[in-house]
C-alpha cells in the first residue's frame, strides 16, 4: 500500500512539473511579444493613424482615431503589404460593397504596416485602388497591430485579420486567414447583418431569412 507521504511527494512532484511549464510558457510568450490576439467581447484599442482617402497630395491625408467614427459599426480589414498580389483584390472587393456597409451604419477601414506615403503611391498607380471609397490607415509603428496581437512575428507585417466593432467598441468578430489567402468581403457583411438583427442567426443565415426563435 502507498503512504500518505509518498503521495503526497507525487502531488508536489506534479505541481512542481506544472509550475515550471507555466513559467516555460511564459517566457517563451514574453520572448514572441508577449500579446494575445483580441478577440471577442473584448474592446478594441485605441488608435490614432494617418489615412490616405484621395490621389491628390494636397488632400490626401487625414488622421483617424477611434472617436472618428463614434456612434457607428467599423470593419477594421489588415493586409500584409501593399503592391503584393493577394491584398488588392480584396481590398478591391471590400471598396465594391463599401455602398452596402454604409447603408447599415458601418465604416470600412484598411490597414497595413506600410506607411502613407507607400499608400497614396500604391492607389494612386493601382487602378483598382484609384477610386477606392474608404481611407487606407498606416499602422508604420506597429502599434494596433501589436495590441490586438496580430503582428506576424515570422514576416514583422499584419496578419490578414478583419474585425467588426459595435458602436460601444466592443469586438464581435474575428476572421484571420493565412498570409497568402484572400477573404471574402461578403461573408463580412453576411455576419454584420446577423449581428445587428441581435437575434439568433443559423448556419448560412442571409438577411431577410427568418432567425431562429427560443423555445
């Protein structure tokens, strides 16, 4: 039969063994950074960047910050780099439903690392990007990045995140796909739909479609 004392050397053996790979954890946590992603019902930091919302130099800057848009819904889009592949297309395609978000009371914003001087000569050589409807933030201190904890720490860019933050700036969606993989900008506005009908929404939900009602 095993003692009272030899159990009780396994129970501090296991949570010595434990403590030590929590403190394993968190040393290679603060080694990467040290940040989780935001996500969920979670508030979205506080920002102040420099948008680009015009080819014209003279007028092509603005600041925007999170007071900027008080009151409404924002879809806040990242993108790695601009003049790669992937990125204009979907910027492209977020700037054609940009009529559609404005019509639910939301605000598109893109952002990437680059700076707003790589931006305004990116849309303003792009042709996809010349009329492009909604500013393109620069984050170059990689500031909102890190706090929301998508900086990738491989490549140094913006993960390819998209978030829709209510009118009290709590996050209630988190969509991040890989690098080289573009998203669907409809399937944002899909979900902003359903999250302000604040009803119960089922897979595929579409506005008009009836939600779901609690027995």
């Amino acid at each position: 039969m095993l003692s009272i004392e030899f159990i009780q050397s396994i129970d501090w053996l296991e949570y010595d063994l434990r403590r030590r790979m929590r403190a394993i954890a968190d040393f290679n946590h603060s080694l990467h950074g040290g940040v989780d992603m935001l996500g969920i019902g979670q508030k979205f930091p506080q920002y102040s960047l420099t948008g680009v919302v015009s080819n014209d130099q003279a007028k092509a800057f603005q600041n925007f910050d999170a007071g900027t848009q008080k009151g409404k819904w924002r879809i806040v889009f990242f993108w790695p780099k601009d003049f790669t592949f992937v990125c204009p297309t979907e910027i492209a395609a977020f700037g054609k439903l940009d009529k559609e978000f404005r019509a639910r009371d939301a605000q598109l914003l893109g952002v990437s690392t680059d700076s707003e001087y790589v931006h305004l000569a990116w849309r303003s050589t792009k042709d996809e990007l010349k009329n492009l409807p909604f500013p393109m933030l620069s984050d170059i201190k990689r500031e909102l990045t890190t706090e929301l904890g998508i900086l990738d720490k491989d490549a140094g860019v913006a993960q390819r995140a998209t978030y829709i933050v209510d009118p009290e700036g709590v996050i209630r969606f988190v969509y991040v796909t890989d690098l080289s993989v573009g998203r669907n900008p409809e399937e944002v506005l899909r979900v902003l739909d359903a999250l302000q009908t604040d009803e119960l929404c089922p897979c595929n939900w579409k506005k008009g479609e009836e939600t779901l009602k609690a027995a």
